[in-house]
C-alpha cells in the first residue's frame, strides 16, 4: 500500500475491533482496535502500512493517532465499558520521542472518561527485540501510569522469555495460527507450558489469538488461556457487541473440554489405584529384601508391559537398586553403574519423596521428556518402606496406547 495514499486519505481511515473473550465468565471483554481504509469501493487493512518498516515514522503515529481518536470517542458514547487493546510501535515512539504525547493524549481521553484501567498497549514481539532496554522503561512507565500491557504476536518458535522477564507485561498474547504447521505435537504443547508456567511465575494474563478452529480452542484453554480471540470466536465487528452473545457457544466448547479432561483424569486415577493394588499385593505376599535385587525381579514381571526402566532411591535421592531397564520389549538387564547415583537434583524429587511418605500411595509425574531417550515419558513412584521409593519410568508405546495418559 503507498504510505502517501494513506496519509492523503487521513478522513477515510477507520477503526475495527476485533472482539477477546474470557473463560470465566464466557463474556467480551474487550476488543483489539485495528485499522482500516476505504478507497473507493474497496476497505483495505491497514496492517501491512504500519509493518512496513520504510513507511516514515511520522506517517504511522498519525494514523496511529487518528485510530486511537476514533475509537475511544466510539466508546465514550456506548453505556457498555470493554477494554480496548491498542497496538504500539515502540519503534515510532522511539524515533519520534513522542512516548509522553501518547500518554497525555490518554491521560486526556481519562479526563473525558475512558479509564486507563480501560486501555491495554499491546506491543508486538518482533518491533521490541532490538531495544528491550527502552521498551521495558516504556512498559514501566505505562503500567505504572494506570495503564496494562501486552506482549503480542509471540509465536511457540520463538518465545523469548528472557526478554519477558525483563518486560513484565500484564499480558502475554500467544499466536496460535502456526500451530497447524507445527512438525511435532508434542514440542509444541511442552513449550506451551512452558509459557504457561513463566506467565504464572510474573503474574502475566495468558491470551491466546488466532483461534480459528475447535482444536485451537482447546489448546488455548488447556494451556491456562484467560483471554480468547479469532474468528471461530467472533469476527471483526465495528460496534460493540452484547458481552454476553458467544456465551452459549463458548461455554458449550469449553464444558466439553472439561468433561473430556474429567475423563482423562479418572481414567489416571483408576490407573494408579490399580498399580498401587498391585505394588501392595507385592509387598505382602513377597519375601523379598531390598538389600538384594529379587524386589525388582518381581517387579519387572508384574508390570513387563508398563514400564522400561525401574530403579529404587532411599529418601536422600540415592540409587540403591541397579537400573533395571527393557529389552527388545521382553527381557530385562539390570545396569549397575546407576547404582549410587544421586537424583535429588531434580527439581521434583524431594516434594514426591515427602508426599509418597505422609501419603502412603502411588504418585504420578508430569509429562516430560528423558534426558536418555528423548521420548516423551511419565514416572510413577510408590513407597517400598518408610525409607525407600520405587520408581517406573512407563513405556512410550504403553503411553501411546493409552493416550489418556499424555
């Protein structure tokens, strides 16, 4: 698009939104305020002029400007009070030094009464990389005005989390539109969580975009997604929409995920109510010694057809039981140079070993990956004695058969 077209054509440009839902209460929000401009008979988005980088800076903020105009004085006229999510290009703040005119142009809009607690910066992953120093004074400054801010476009590729700790956004916007074109499942959900888990640890909202199908929109809500948007929610609108008119729809999908998860999940603890009998059954009726391996003879024929490798720990984390480790899917070979290592290292280890010891049962770990393998695996532990733990890493391929379990 030619950037003198647009700034000739300042009065044609006009605003968009694009609508965000929540999971609490299945409500709009909020929406994202985008451009857009009618030349002719033909309305044009305007995104590729704000992204592209020989567009003059001066041009940008503008249009920028003009949007931001329409839009709030929009909402100032309507009874109900959403958020909008404003897109910023620190870039042309920078280059300008215009950061105190946006303020007080919003400063000015609070005046006529559009609250900062009302409006949500939204700054792209891509525009911040090269200037996170000024970016995260940019951020601070905002937050610490009244306003929140969002990290956008942060793709599963490239999550960059080093720079949202420094940034410490109020939101996190995760694009899930290249999730169809992920290779490997399984990597792209581990680095979900990963997010997941980073955004909870800062005290960031999870926002997932790009939703456009139902699969997308479970990933959103299993991987802790507060805030909704794309077109299978809704699609871009130029007024406000009643809060409550996907709130069937959304709450429909997202109680079907639930019951599916609730599925899941009891089929996880009919499995360790049943590897418990079986490990109690075991111990009962077994003259076994944990000073020998005949615990582990036994075990690894009680469950052959679930686990690959078992070994035993004493409460410090110490190996006192060889590895005993699958072959060929059949026979077991019990590697000795395991013995005495040390595993309490591993960030997870202690809290199981307490809960195994005051709970008296089964436990079950998270999904992850082995360091040895690099399948993707779970552990289930049990407490032998007061002292001493059994641990079962399981099969893939009993994983991959009971997919309940991943």
């Amino acid at each position: 698009m030619d950037p003198i077209e647009v700034i000739e054509n300042k009065e044609k440009v006009f605003f968009l939104l694009k609508p965000i839902m929540n999971s609490e209460e299945y409500r709009i929000i909020g929406y994202e305020v985008l451009g857009r401009i009618k030349l002719g008979d033909t309305i044009k988005t305007l995104s590729t002029f704000f992204l592209d980088p020989t567009v003059p800076a001066e041009y940008k903020w503008e249009i920028d400007k003009e949007i931001y105009h329409q839009a709030v004085q929009y909402a100032l006229t309507q009874e109900n009070k959403p958020r909008l999510f404003f897109n910023i290009d620190p870039s042309v703040l920078i280059q300008l030094d215009c950061l105190e005119e946006l303020m007080e142009l919003f400063q000015g809009y609070e005046r006529e009464g559009f609250s900062a607690s009302r409006v949500v910066f939204e700054f792209r992953v891509n525009d911040m990389m090269e200037s996170v120093d000024d970016v995260s004074h940019m951020l601070m400054y905002m937050k610490a005005s009244g306003f929140q801010v969002a990290i956008d476009d942060i793709k599963t590729s490239k999550t960059n989390l080093d720079y949202f700790s420094k940034l410490e956004p109020n939101i996190m916007k995760i694009d899930l539109s290249d999730l169809q074109e992920s290779v490997n499942h399984f990597t792209y959900t581990d680095v979900l969580e990963a997010i997941a888990i980073f955004a909870r640890k800062i005290g960031a909202t999870l926002h997932f975009k790009g939703i456009r199908n139902f699969h997308q929109l479970y990933i959103a809500w299993r991987h802790g997604g507060r805030f909704l948007q794309g077109y299978y929610l809704h699609e871009p609108t130029n007024v406000f929409l009643e809060p409550s008119l996907a709130k069937e729809f959304l709450e429909g999908k997202i109680h079907t995920f639930i019951d599916m998860e609730h599925r899941r999940l009891q089929k996880q603890i009919e499995f360790l109510h049943g590897m418990d009998s079986k490990m109690i059954q075991i111990l009962n009726e077994k003259d076994v010694s944990l000073s020998t391996d005949r615990l582990m003879q036994e075990l690894t024929k009680t469950f052959k057809d679930v686990s690959f490798r078992m070994y035993i720990c004493d409460m410090y984390g110490s190996q006192i039981s060889a590895n005993w480790l699958k072959e060929n899917h059949t026979s077991w070979h019990n590697e000795e140079k395991a013995r005495g290592k040390n595993w309490s290292w591993r960030t997870y280890f202690l809290d199981q070993i307490m809960q195994m010891k005051h709970r008296k049962m089964g436990m079950l770990s998270d999904n992850y990956r082995d360091i040895e393998t690099n399948d993707l695996i779970r552990t289930y532990s049990y407490p032998v004695s007061d002292e001493h733990y059994v641990f079962f890493d399981l099969d893939p391929i009993f994983l991959f058969e009971n997919d309940w379990l991943l």
